[in-house]
C-alpha cells in the first residue's frame, strides 16, 4: 500500500517562531488532507489540498502532486497551535485515507 | 450545521465483550468511514460505507463489523474484545470531493 512519511516527528517552538511541515507520500493521489489532533483526540480539518496551494490565516499548505510532497506552513505560531498535526493521502475524496506517523509541535510562549 | 457525531464517549469493557459504536454523518453525506487509532500513531482504515454497501475494508480481523442505514448513520461492532482493542474509534463521513470530516471518537479501553 502507499506510504506516507512526515517530518519532523517532533518539534518545540518558541510563540511567535513560524514552521514547516513535510508529507512524503509514495503514489500517485486524488486526496490529500492536513489534520490538527487536538488534546482531546479531535481531527480538525486545515486543507483538503490534493494539489496546489491554499492559505488560511495563519496557515497555509502547498501540495506538489507530481514529485509526491505536501508542505504545511504554520507562520507566528501561538500555543493553541500546539498539537499533532497528519497529513493523510488516498485514491479520492471519500474512500480510504492512509495517515502518516505526524508532527508532534510544541509551542512555549 | 452540526458536525459527525459519535455516541458514546467513553467505554469501559472487559476482554470478550462485545461492544457497539455508533456514528451520524454530517447531514447530506452518504459515505461513512471508520478508524482506530492506538497511542502514539496515527489512525488507522477500518472500514468505509456509501449507500449502505461496504466499499472498502481495512487489514482487520472478522471480529470487527459495520453497517450503515438507511438514514447513512452507522454502526461499528467488535466481538470477542483483546486488550489490544483499546483504542480511540474515529467516525469520518465525506461527500465526495472534498475530503473525509471526523467525529470526537469514541475511546474503548478493554480490562
């Protein structure tokens, strides 16, 4: 099956510092999606971005479908981005996502 | 409009026990998907329904069965319950090109 690989595992932050995410994926895809895991288990959507770029506030993501990458950019980062983040690729928008091992961010004022 | 809705919480069983999650989709999808996700990694493709027929299965023992009604809720049933059945169970319902929204979960943890 494919494999999604992200980067870094882990990363600690002082607020305010800006940040990249990376999501390696090994095939071809129609859906790529970035999630938030919040403390209490909640997969909040940021992008469905299977290619191009989308900006929301202070995040945006970048999706290269041909050389198989997604980055997402987090800038002034504050505490409450703190979290997990996953990206998560599949064959289309409603069929089975295959996740990645995410981000681990922290972020200390 | 309200977001996936899963029921329960929480959930506290023992080793063989049977145990039934339940999901509402996002009003207007007809595609349900469910995950499980242990500690420390991320979650994992069990099943995923459209139209109340199974389109897609996960590497899961036969233990772990789905349905989907009419109304495109749906149920996730794991018979014969293993410790390492703990777990948060994710519900995601999707309409089709626009990716896959997630519930709360549901967290089992299996004595």
């Amino acid at each position: 099956g494919i494999q999604v690989e992200q980067s870094p595992p882990d990363l600690i932050l002082q607020e305010g510092a800006n940040s990249t995410l990376r999501c390696n994926f090994s095939d071809s895809v129609n859906n790529l999606q970035w999630f938030h895991q919040n403390p209490w288990g909640q997969l909040i959507n940021l992008f469905y971005i299977p290619s191009g770029t989308k900006q929301n506030g202070r995040l945006s993501a970048t999706t290269v479908a041909t050389e198989r990458y997604s980055l997402l950019y987090i800038s002034s980062s504050q505490t409450t981005d703190s979290g997990v983040y996953f990206c998560a690729v599949g064959p289309g928008g409603g069929n089975k996502l295959t996740f990645g091992t995410g981000t681990q961010l922290k972020v200390e004022l | 409009d309200a977001g996936v809705t899963q029921s329960p919480t929480h959930l506290i069983k023992t080793r063989g026990q049977h145990v039934t999650l339940r999901c509402s989709p996002i009003s207007g999808h007809k595609s349900v998907s469910w995950y499980q996700q242990v500690l420390g990694q991320g979650p994992q493709f069990i099943f995923q329904y459209y139209e109340k027929e199974e389109r897609g299965r996960g590497n899961f023992p036969d233990r772990f069965s789905a349905r989907q009604f009419p109304n495109y809720s749906s149920e996730l049933n794991v018979n014969a319950l293993l410790l390492g059945d703990s777990a948060l169970y994710l519900c995601a319902s999707s309409l089709g090109g626009q990716g896959q929204f997630f519930g709360p979960g549901t967290r089992l943890t299996v004595l």
